[in-house]
C-alpha cells in the first residue's frame, strides 16, 4: 500500500492507511500510516463495533490533517475492553 501512497501523495492527493504490521510498514515506509493493534482480517475493528470503527476513521482523518512528517507510523492500541464512550475522546456526542 505504501508504494501506491506515494504515487497518488505525489499528484498532490494526501493519504493514510492502516497497518495491521508495523515491522512491514516500517520497512514500506508508507507517508502516513496508523497502526491499532487489531489483528490480521479486521483492519477497521471487529464486525458490528461501531464505536470503534467510527472511532479509527476520527483518528484517520484526525490524522489526514495533522501529520506532516513522511513515514511517520502513528501507534493506537485500540483493542482493550471497557466503555467505549470512556475511551473515545473523538466520539463523544455520538
């Protein structure tokens, strides 16, 4: 994914993608990439948590916007348990 980023960053179209492999994007080095703990088959969270799914794509065009500096691979562990709304500063009032 990092090799097609930087084709389309290059026409002047930001990007950003998820990895579910740090060691993998490290070596890629895509522009911008967020890495959230989840496992292989489930890049955006599990089937039916909504809360977290909206919660990665906040944090993904959070990001779109924030991060200037190529390569930079932003760490998220968004797989622990608990009230979803305690740990999503990004989804409160949804």
């Amino acid at each position: 994914m990092g090799l097609i980023q930087r084709i389309i960053e290059a026409a002047g179209i930001a990007t950003i993608s998820v990895t579910l492999s740090r060691g993998i994007s490290q070596k890629v080095k895509p522009p911008r990439a967020v890495y959230t703990g989840f496992p292989l088959g489930h890049p955006f969270a599990y089937p039916h948590q909504r809360f977290r799914q909206l919660q990665l794509l906040r944090l993904l065009l959070n990001y779109m916007e924030t991060l200037e500096t190529p390569g930079r691979i932003v760490v998220h562990n968004l797989t622990h348990d608990g009230d979803p709304e305690a740990h999503c500063v990004l989804c409160q009032g949804l």
